[in-house]
C-alpha cells in the first residue's frame, strides 16, 4: 500500500532520534532528511513527519505486526469474493462493509455528485463487488461519543483523588493511540479515553449484533471497513479485537477511500452503469438510511459533544455554539467554557503531529491546562486521512480536494447521538442498559505503555 512505501523510509519521531537504539548513523540521518525535504518540496521542515511514517518503521514494529497489515489489501478481499463463487458454500462467507462518513466526501467530490447519491453509488459499487451488507459508521460513533461522554463526567468528579483523571485524551485515532503507548507510555496511557473507537464498535456490532441476528457464527462473517486513514489497519490487527475462541477479528480488513476508487478505476466500472443502491440498516429495517454527520469540523466531533455534555451535566449550563479559540495555528485550537469570569473547562483540538509534538512538550513540563484534547493524527483531522486526501505527488495533501470534502461534508445534518432512535434501541436490545456489563465489555477497551522509560514526572500538574 501507498502509505507503507513511506513509512519505509524510516523517518523517525523525537524517540528514535534521540533514544531508540535501531536508529541508523548519523551519515544516514541526512541522507533521510534530505530524501524527506526533497518529497516535502520543503527545506528543513521536520515537522510534516506522519505519526504512521515514524511508528510502522521496523524499530517501532514487530515481523508478525507487519505482516498482518501486509494482509489488509484488496488481492485478500478479492480472494474471499472468489472463494464465494465457487461451489462448496460451507466455505461460504457473508461480506459486510462499514463505510467511516469521512470516506463519503471522497467519493462524492470523485463522483461529482451530492454526498447522498455517492453513497448509494459506491454502495452500488460494492454488492456488484459482492458484498451483500453496507454500513455506515455513524451509528458506532455515536455509541463512542456518548461512551466518552459519561467517561470524562465520571473523570471530571474524581480528579481531586485520582491524579490519572484528567486531561483526558480522545481515543478515536490509531495513529495518537500507537504513539501514546509505543512512544510516550505511562505518561498518556492512563488518561486515554477507554470507548472503543467508531471502528472497532462496528466491529462489534458487526460481529456479535449483526452475525447473531442473521444466526452466522462471527467468522463467517467478513467484515470490511472503508476508511480515510491507513493507520486504520494498524487499529484493526491490535491483539485485543481478535476473539480467540471464534476465530475472528472484529474488522477483517481495512481499505481506505483511495485503495476502493482505484479498484474502481481498475475495473473500469462507469459511474453511469452502477446500481444506486440504498445503504442497509443495522437493524434490518427497510427505507434509506439518513446520512447525517455529528458536531465538529472534519471528524466526529467528539470535543464538541463532551463539551456540550459535560457543560450541562456538572454545572447546568446550556451551550449551544462551540467557539474555537485559534493558538499555535488551525490545527492547535481551544475552547473555554466561563462562567462569571471564571473558567469551568477549558478543551483543546490538537491535530498533527507537529502540534502532538508541542502538547507532549507542554505535558513534560507540566503546562497543560486541558481537561480533555482531542486528539487525531492527521492535520486537519480525518477528512485528510492519507488513505484518500494524497496527491499525486507522494507525502504532500491535495488541498484543494481536501477544500471540497470539507464543504460537502458540512452539508450533512447534524444529529445527536441522545436522540438516535436505533442507538437506544441497540442499548437495550443488544447491551442490555447503558450501564451494563455487556456494555463494559462491547464498547470499551485498555491501552497499555509500552515504553517502560516514560514515567510522568512528578511535578505534572494538569
């Protein structure tokens, strides 16, 4: 895959550079940052490194790791399709997709149609493919959301006794979450947020809702997710989203936005002759489903929803207009709930990892006064995912596309995972109660250090 040639080059993070003991000599060092500058078109600037360039080198991951994600491309989904074509249906697999919303954009900026009619289109495109369920994720990040929600009330009313509490970190992208324990281990690990992130809750949803409703043992399900991201592959081969005892994983594999439009163009599929295709509902239901996207600029929102949430929760404040106080730049943003002149919370947006960069240097000192950060990886947030916002040339961001993907996707509705009629209905029928064990169990996950040398210091203060 594209992003895999990149990270090939072993360009490194701050803990390479300077700790990690497979890191080449200084000879090579220069010669890679020549090489990167010279892919940047930019001189000097070190800061354009991609978290997924830096972690997925062979100093930050194992033989068995890269093999998995090796297998994360579409010769092994086209394997699947072709062992369903023949004859002994005990071999047999029910194909799903789950479409990330992000990825919707794309498509219909490529497709040059309203985002509605892309999705029917690429769903269209995928049950020609042989696929006979399509999804869309919005459901699984509402379920994330209200997680986070409750999380960081329950965070925010125990941080005089737990100095783990707070900030808490958001805990949606692989790429934050694979530096955070590889990198920056027990400084971060124990304030990440522990709702599962919209993928890995599909996952779930997909393989012990769906497959149990459809009366399916989960591994003749497979399931495929469509995304903007690469580090998404990464997320789908952790070792705790495999069940053991069925043989599956939650999410079969990843292809992003870009790897699914060049099938299409491989195939010389015309955008005319495709079936436009409702996309299915979760709960079997006829009809189309509604696209509507959740509050925030480019992602799913999540610092706008905590915020809103948490406002009203602890101190009964109704806030209706989340405004973003601009910092270092665009990507380094804040937002401060006041009342009477005094400040109640105070949550900040940190995209990319040049500003990643910055707040871990502002934590080591002991400067962060965020009670929570929403964090993502790429700059600009998902919508610029490398796995569908590249251009042609290589580590650079097609602005310009990235432009139109925004403005389509503020085009969606906005709507409240509180009041999504098949979100509740799924607590209860599926988790048994918001509060449940099941619920515990299905919609949560731990993230571990893995880098025993970083230990927070103990003059941090957040």
């Amino acid at each position: 895959m594209s992003e895999v040639s990149i990270m090939k080059r072993k360009e490194k993070c701050e803990n390479c550079t300077k700790q990690c003991n497979k890191k080449r000599s200084d000879d090579d060092d220069v010669s890679s940052h020549q090489e990167r500058d010279q892919v940047n078109g930019q001189e000097g600037e070190r800061s354009r490194l991609l978290l997924s360039a830096c972690l997925s080198c062979d100093g930050c991951m194992s033989e068995e790791e890269s093999h998995k994600i090796s297998q994360q491309n579409l010769e092994e989904v086209e394997q699947v399709f072709a062992l369903n074509k023949k004859c002994d249906v005990t071999k047999h697999k029910v194909l799903v997709a789950s479409v990330c919303p992000q990825s919707l954009p794309f498509f219909a900026v490529k497709f040059d149609l309203d985002i509605a009619e892309a999705a029917n289109k690429l769903c269209g495109f995928l049950k020609s493919l042989g696929v006979q369920f399509v999804f869309d994720t919005t459901l699984a990040a509402g379920f994330s959301i209200i997680e986070s929600q409750k999380e960081f009330v329950q965070r925010y009313r125990r941080r005089h006794h737990d100095s783990h509490a707070l900030p808490m970190f958001t805990s949606s992208c692989p790429g934050w979450i694979r530096y955070s324990e590889c990198i920056l281990g027990s400084l971060v690990t124990p304030h990440i947020c522990t709702a599962r992130s919209p993928q890995q809750i599909m996952g779930c949803l997909v393989k012990d809702y769906f497959s149990k409703q459809r009366k399916l043992n989960a591994d003749k399900v497979y399931h495929i997710v469509v995304a903007p991201c690469f580090d998404k592959k990464l997320e789908a081969v952790r070792e705790e989203f495999y069940n053991s005892l069925l043989e599956s994983r939650d999410v079969d594999c990843v292809l992003t936005s870009g790897e699914i439009y060049h099938l299409m163009q491989q195939k010389k599929v015309s955008l005319e002759e495709l079936d436009s295709v409702p996309l299915d509902h979760v709960l079997g239901e006829s009809g189309d489903v509604p696209l509507v996207r959740h509050e925030g600029r480019s992602s799913d929102g999540f610092l706008e929803h905590v915020f809103k949430h948490a406002a009203k929760e602890l101190f009964g404040l109704d806030v209706y207009n989340v405004t973003y106080k601009a910092l270092r730049n665009r990507d380094f943003q804040e937002v401060t709930l006041e009342r009477d002149g005094e400040i109640l919370l105070q949550f900040a947006a940190v995209y990319g990892f040049k500003n990643i960069q910055t707040l871990v240097h502002r934590m080591r000192k002991g400067r962060v006064p965020y009670q929570l950060v929403e964090v993502l990886s790429c700059p600009g947030g998902c919508l610029s995912g490398r796995g569908q916002a590249e251009s042609e040339s290589v580590g650079r961001v097609d602005k310009n596309l990235v432009r139109q993907m925004e403005e389509v996707y503020s085009s969606l509705s906005v709507s409240l995972p509180e009041v999504n009629h098949t979100l509740q209905t799924l607590y209860q029928d599926w988790l048994q109660g918001q509060e449940s064990q099941q619920a515990g169990k299905l919609l949560h996950t731990k993230y571990k250090s893995q880098s025993p040398t970083s230990l927070q210091p103990p003059h941090m203060q957040w």
